[in-house]
C-alpha cells in the first residue's frame, strides 16, 4: 500500500507536478575536475598529467567545478563551497586530494577522510563531515610512499601517515537547510578534537563557473559587496541567467573577491588576463600576499574569512545564507526585533521561515525543521524492524547516494574542435578517445560512482544506482535511466555510453532490467504503475537491442562477445584488446547477459501488452530469441562447442583460434555464475490474456523439440500452466550452486567472491609467445595493471553482481518452491531451499557493514580508529568492492553508488 505522505514527499510531489522545483540547488559539485578526460586537452590524451592537483587550484575548469561538501544549481552557474587552513599546510584546501591513477599503486584513490551523513531527495537538509588534519597535510608522504609500494601491497592511506595521532585535528560539519527552492540556510560547525588549542581558518566560497574565457559567450557574472545588517556580511550575486541573489554570513567575516580566472603567470609563464585569479585566497592567506585579492570587493569568486582559535573539545559555528530574498528590502529599521521586513518577498515567506537578519533562533529552528522532516521521511522508507545499527547503516547509504549526484557536462564536439578563445587543439584527438561520439551531449545532473574516483557516469553503474534511489526517490531514478537513453546520449547506432575515458566500451546491457525494477518498485511504494515511462524506455531499448544482436553476435549464431562487459582484469587476457592469439572469445557472461536483456525486454513487453495488444508480437519476439540463446549456449555454440562444460558441471569462456580449434578458459569465476540471472517465470494469468502470445509460444515449443529444457513447464495450479525460461536448467543449477555456495570455493562468510577460492592453489595459465598470463586468485587489490589495477574481480565481492545473484535465486525459488533444496554451505549435510539459501547471502553482504559480537565491522578491517573511536565508530564508507575473505572495503571509498544497493537488501532481507 502507498505510504501516507511525508513533508518531503510533498516536496518531491511538487517537483513532480512543477510547482516548485526543490532540487534546483543540490550537492552537483564534482570532487575531482582535474585529471578529467573533458578537461584533458593534450596531444595524446593524457588526461591523467594534463591538470594536475598541483594546477587545480590555478586553472579555470572548462567543464565543471569542484569543491568539498558543496552546492550548486543545477547548470553549476552558481557554487559554494568549503574551504580551510590550518596556518601549516602550503596550500589552501578547496578541494580534495589524491593519487592519480599512474601515481597510485593500485590506481587512482583519494587520499583524505569525509563522510556523507544525510540528504533528503530534495536536498531539503543535508549533512557531511570533512576531518581535517590540524598538522601539515602529507602531501608528499603519499606520493612518494605510494610509489615505492608494489602491486602486492596496499595502498598507503592518509589513515596511515599517522597525522591523526593524539587526536589532533578538526571535524568539520557542513550542513544544508532549505527555506525555499532558492533560500537555502547553512551551517559550519567545527570542532577541536585535540589535546590543545589550534587555529583554523574557514573560508565558505562562492564563485561563477567560469563560462565567459572560452569566446562563445563573453557575459560575465558579478559578486559585489552589498550593504547588510550590522553584525553580518552580504554579497550581492549577479548572474545573467539568474538574476540576483545574495550570500549573508554572521560574524562579520572579512570579504575576499578575485576572479575565476586562470593564474596562467604561475602555470605557463604568461600574461594573465588580469591582476586577480582563481588561486588569490590561497596566496592571501597561505602567502600573506595582500594584494592578490580585489580592494574594490568585486568579481566572479569571493570568500568570507572566519579566523577561529579553538580550545582543545570546543567548537565554533558558523552562519551563511544563500538566498533569493533581497535583505534589505523594507526593512523596518524602527523595530527593535529581528526578522521584521515588510518587502513582499519576505511576506511570501512559509511560516518558520526566519527573516534574513535572524541568525539566531529563527536561522536554528529552521535546521531543527528540516532535521526533524528527514527523520519522518526515512522513518518511512527504514524497516522498523531493523536494529538501530542497521537503520544508521541504511540512512548513510541513502545520504551517499543523493550526495554522489553531480552535474556533468561534456560536449564531444566542442571538445574536439576548441574554443574560440583557445589554441586549437592538436589534429590527433580526431583520432584519438571519443572521436566517435561528436553527437554527445551532456549536461545534466548524473548519479555518479564516486564523485572523486569516478566522476563521469558509467552505463551498468548507474542501472544500479536507480534501484536503492528508486525506494527514495522514483522520479529520480526513472530520469537517470530516460537520460542515457535520449538522442544526445545514445549513439545513433543504438550504443549506449559507457563512460567518459572510452564511451565506445561495453558495458553489460542491465538498463532494461533496472528499469523492470524501478516501475515494479515505485508501484509498490508509490501506488502508481508509470506505464508511460515503461513504454518509453522500451521503445529505445530496442534500439539498443538491436546494436547488440548486429555487432556483438558477428556470425548470428546466438553467442555473444563483448570484451570486458564491466569486469575487468576477471579474464586471462584483457578482454577489450586484440586477442594475443588470435581469434576470438565466445564468452558465456556476453551470451548470458543478452539472454537476461531478452527476459527483461519480454517481461517489459508483457506489461505493456496487458493494455496494447500490438506489444504481443514484440514479446513473442523476444521470447524466441531467449530459446535460440539457451540453446546455442548449452548445446552447440559455434560449430558444435558449447560455454556449459558437463565435466566440469560450470560455464567457461571459449577461445576460438584462427585454425579452426576451440578451448574452453578453465577459470572459475563471476563469468560462469553470470548465466543463473537470466531466469524469469511466466504467470497463467499473464499468459492466458494474450492468446496471440500463447498461440506462438505453443507453436514454437511444438516445432522445435530440441529446446525444450530451458523451458518447464511442470508447476500447475488452478491457474493454469506456470512456466519457468531459464538458461540453467535444473540439473545445471544444482552443479552450479554446488561450486557457487561452496566455502573452498564462491561462498565467503561475506557474500559470493567474484573468482573461485580453487585458484589460490590452482592458478589458471596460458603460454602465448613464449609469455605466461595467470589468473589466480586474489581477494584484495589487484596484483597486475590491467584496466588501471584499481579495480580487481579476481577474488574480492562486488554488490551489484551478488544483488543480482540474491534475485535469482529468488527467481528460481519461486517457480521450484520449498521442494528444490540444496546444502548450504556446499558439504554442510544441511539443506535450504533458494529463498533461504538468497536470504543468508543477502545477510552475509549485509554484514559487511554492520558492527559482529566484537564490535567491529568488517568494512573497516584493521583501521582502529575507524573500529574504536567514538568520533568515526558510527561513520561508514561505502566501497567499491570488499576483500573476499575478511570483508573489508577496497578501491573506491565513496563507491555508494553501486554499493548503496546494501539499502535495497536491508529492506528486503533484514539483517
């Protein structure tokens, strides 16, 4: 049944029915512009050293801001952010820093501790937390001990320099409360959690982005000094899209303005543009250069100054408010109270909305507010039921999530040919990334992976960020999967983007299944079946569809490439790359995944047929594809080789070589367990109201007597005939699941490892040209370079791969019911059906997060301070994959995205 109505589910309904658009401000800065593929202009695409960390603060981004814990509108016209000194470090924090993906010995990692608390959908209230060292930050301790470490070991992380020891540094809280769609309240709380007094410099920054150097558009914003109550600071805002806001700040902080230019004097040894830059505070304050700020209190960036020295336990607040309310307008200068302003706007004001000279208890009772409605909200998407642990855990995965938002532009073209104003790039990017791709358009809000290591959407990771978002915010995730799908997305072949360093990639076609989720989601917590968005959906999905079946199954026999298809360095040879032997791979995950594309396409076309009949023939037509899949999978592939090994009892890879001769890839990995997710089952009652579909699916049955067992038929009921298409049939399921729920092997205490336990002693080998390429197995980071080394599918556990696991099986436990039942673990002489045996991985994933008998929770491994101190015991990080054996949390730390689908489990499965 729906839900009664919360205050920010009307907000989100007013968004929906544009009344007011609530998430026109929101937290859309990136974390990492520099080291961007959009910002690399170079010759040979080396986006990795074209802007530098040491440059980021000095250069005028061309695409997109960045900044720690900050807002902006939702086309970044407009931004806001934190920025601190500790009167140590030699450079001004703005933004966030970290290894690059050639400076880091597993790739690209950040090298600082924040974490996200809250976020309504609507950014009604948010809530982070920046920890900031109060000694001079080791800038180059990690660089440099980074690079003396191998591949074998692990990474070196600001934790380990020791700069937090004795407790010294500040935490630092940033929070959000909205007043109205353009009046939005912000506090800055920072505490001293060492042993003896510091100073601290907080500098909340507002800038413009810079759109006015590039020669297409030479309007340019203006953030002026304007007159304000006593005992407060105001700049007055000017953007020509948006007319006038003004930035207020209590205290009567010192105002700093320069302009969002580039220092191009301390960069290239050139003429600046003028006499203020971009990195001016930094100089100011970091270089007591004086002059470097603007005395006239004018430009397109400014900063209020608030010197704080703390005592050792105290804390220091810290009042801004970014609004659309002129603050100054009909002010009755008589009264004696605060808040009495007669302008109009301030009359259209909501009731507890303070006025813009109160910054005492009408500025905190409206934060008391919002927290409050946030409470009421996830109150109704958070299972009572579950302890209070597992609702913190659940909530900062929600916050992850609608932080992990940011806007992202990028336009192909534009990029390729340069701007007007600037040199023209060098004729080799035509050949070079993207040159494909000049129909790509972007410019638009995106859930992203991880705003700092993956700051560019990626195709497969957003299918799975809609499905926890979906449970918060429909509207949302039903927008990010239209997006990719749009003309100014998609390419003209039918190719989705896969992400920014190569959108030509291949990306695993999981958009037709999230989408499936999404409807099926928002109809049980909304009430509402969003038909129009399913049909829409489909109607460019089958274009989709269409590039898969004509470039990935080049001799049309129903097996599929694809190359890496999201996973990796999880093969013997790099799977995007020329085969070093020649030939190439039939590989069962590229099959398989088309053959989950056809159920969800048909599933899709169903229910849509239930109200237009002229969808039947489109899911005959899908249906006929899945058999021909199935078959070709199991039993003759290309020439009469199929992927399903019956000796082994497991599903392989193929090499064909160019004699002629076909070898299965022995490994036993993520890729043979890919094929247990196209699984769907076919209802009577769904089947019965479509007598054309039924008539042709009979047909076909009767006329192709070789298919028939990856299609039972055995479940009736007074319903009638239940149907089961699946590519594992039953006997292949129970091999499969012996080796998948096998301790020695899959099974971790912490979910399903993406590649067998087997190969920890049996390394898999192949001699090409004299050289050996391994696969063996590594639960933690990887040990080779492949794909940048960030990223290792060779033994740790990934959630979106086990999330789609827990679904099948509950997939096949619905048809099989409590009949079908299998030793969990494999040799345990104990035996569970499929929903328990789904429900016991969806709770080891779960326990990743949460805190054992001990108290400790394996996500955090042996970082003590995360595991013991009460100041980061409660705080969690949600990465992008975890060690195969112990739990604990590797590459990406901010990889909510994917792994926010931890949110989904809880509410599904419990703890």
């Amino acid at each position: 049944m729906p839900r009664t109505p919360t205050t920010e589910d009307r907000r989100l309904e007013e968004g929906r029915t544009h009344k007011k658009y609530w998430k026109r401000w929101g937290p859309y800065l990136s974390e990492r512009q520099w080291c961007t593929v959009r910002e690399d202009y170079s010759r040979d695409g080396a986006a990795w050293e074209h802007i530098p960390h040491d440059h980021a603060r000095s250069r005028a981004n061309r695409w997109g801001e960045d900044g720690i814990g900050g807002i902006s509108d939702r086309h970044q016209m407009m931004c806001f952010s934190l920025a601190l000194w500790n009167g140590r470090d030699p450079i001004l924090k703005e933004r966030l820093f970290g290894l690059t993906g050639n400076q880091g010995n597993h790739g690209e990692d950040v090298k600082e501790c924040y974490f996200y608390l809250d976020s309504t959908p609507t950014h009604s209230y948010m809530r982070m937390l920046y920890k900031y060292p109060q000694a001079r930050f080791p800038y180059e301790q990690l660089v440099e001990e980074n690079a003396r470490r191998g591949r074998g070991q692990p990474e070196f992380e600001l934790l380990d320099t020791g700069v937090f020891s004795g407790d010294r540094y500040f935490d630092v809280f940033v929070e959000y409360a909205k007043a109205d769609v353009e009046d939005i309240l912000i506090r800055i709380t920072a505490f001293n959690r060492g042993p003896e007094a510091a100073a601290l410099h907080v500098l909340p920054q507002f800038w413009f982005r810079n759109t006015w150097s590039w020669g297409k558009d030479l309007r340019r914003p203006i953030a002026r000094r304007a007159a304000s109550f006593p005992g407060t600071a105001c700049v007055e805002l000017e953007h020509w899209q948006y007319g006038k806001r003004w930035l207020l700040g209590a205290g009567n902080p010192d105002l700093l303005f320069t302009e969002n230019e580039t220092n191009c004097a301390r960069l290239f040894n050139g003429p600046n543009r003028g006499p203020y830059v971009k990195d001016a505070f930094h100089e100011y304050l970091v270089h007591g250069n004086k002059a470097a700020v603007n005395r006239d209190l004018a430009g397109t960036k400014m900063a209020a100054l608030y010197p704080l020295y703390l005592e050792s336990g105290a804390s220091a607040t810290l009042k801004l408010r970014l609004t659309d309310i002129e603050p100054l307008a009909g002010l009755d200068t008589d009264s004696p109270r605060s808040g009495i302003i007669t302008s109009p706007a301030h009359a259209e004001r909501a009731a507890g909305v303070p006025g813009t000279d109160d910054f005492a208890a009408g500025f905190d009772a409206l934060f008391t507010t919002r927290q409050k409605e946030a409470e009421e909200f996830y109150e109704s998407r958070i299972p009572k039921t579950l302890s209070a642990d597992a609702k913190a855990v659940m909530r900062q995965s929600f916050a992850g999530m609608f932080w992990s938002k940011q806007f992202y532009h990028y336009d192909v073209r534009a990029w390729l040919e340069g701007d007007p104003a600037g040199p023209k790039p060098p004729d080799e990017r035509w050949h070079g990334r993207n040159k494909d791709w000049t129909h790509l358009y972007n410019e638009d809000v995106i859930s992203m992976p991880d705003k700092w290591e993956y700051p560019w959407y990626a195709a497969w990771d957003l299918a799975f960020h809609c499905i926890p978002i979906a449970l918060a915010d429909p509207d949302f995730a039903k927008e990010q999967l239209i997006l990719l799908l749009r003309e100014w997305y998609m390419h003209p072949n039918g190719q989705l983007p896969a992400y920014e360093w190569a959108f030509g990639d291949v990306n695993p076609p999981v958009h037709a299944w999230a989408a499936w989720r999404v409807y099926k989601i928002e109809r049980r917590v909304r009430g509402v079946s969003d038909r129009a968005f399913l049909e829409r959906v489909f109607h460019k999905l089958l274009l989709n569809f269409t590039w898969w079946v004509n470039r990935k199954d080049p001799d049309g026999a129903n097996i599929f490439q694809g190359g890496f298809l999201g996973l990796d360095n999880i093969g013997v040879f790099d799977r995007s790359a020329p085969l070093p032997t020649g030939g190439h791979l039939e590989q069962s995950d590229g099959t398989s995944w088309m053959g989950m594309y056809c159920l969800n396409m048909l599933a899709i076309a169903l229910e849509l047929a239930k109200e237009d009949m002229a969808y039947e023939d489109v899911a005959s037509k899908f249906f006929e594809h899945f058999v021909y899949i199935a078959h070709a999978m199991n039993d003759i592939g290309i020439d009469g080789m199929a992927l399903w090994d019956n000796e082994d009892g497991f599903y392989y890879d193929v090499l064909r070589l160019p004699d002629g001769s076909q070898h299965f890839l022995k490994i036993r990995s993520m890729v043979g367990l890919i094929p247990l997710f196209a699984v769907e089952t076919l209802e009577p009652e769904i089947v019965d109201r479509l007598p054309g579909f039924k008539r042709r699916m009979q047909w076909f049955v009767d006329n192709h007597p070789d298919i028939p067992e990856h299609i039972e038929m055995t479940q009736r009921s007074a319903r009638g005939v239940r149907r089961l298409l699946s590519l594992v049939n039953r006997k292949q399921l129970r091999r499969v699941l012996a080796r998948m729920l096998d301790e020695n092997e899959f099974l971790s205490p912490y979910g399903v490892r993406a590649l067998s336990r087997f190969h920890q002693d049996h390394p898999y080998e192949v001699q090409v040209n004299g050289n050996i390429s391994r696969v063996q197995y590594e639960p933690a980071e990887s040990v080779a370079g492949l794909f940048g080394g960030n990223s290792n599918w060779r033994g740790p556990i990934w959630f979106p791969v086990n999330y789609l696991l827990v679904e099948s099986l509950q997939k096949f436990h619905h048809y099989y019911g409590e009949d079908f039942k299998v030793e969990f673990p494999t040799h345990a002489k104990r035996e569970c059906d499929l929903w328990t045996v789904a429900a016991e991985i969806s709770r080891r994933l779960v326990r990743i997060f949460l805190r054992d008998r001990t108290g400790r929770r394996p996500v955090a491994g042996g970082a003590e301070i995360l595991q013991n101190d009460p100041h980061w015991r409660d705080l969690v990080l949600f990465y992008e994959y975890f060690h195969g054996d112990s739990g604990a949390g590797l590459g990406a730390s901010h990889q909510t995205g994917w792994t926010g689908l931890v949110a989904k489990l809880l509410e599904q499965s419990g703890e």
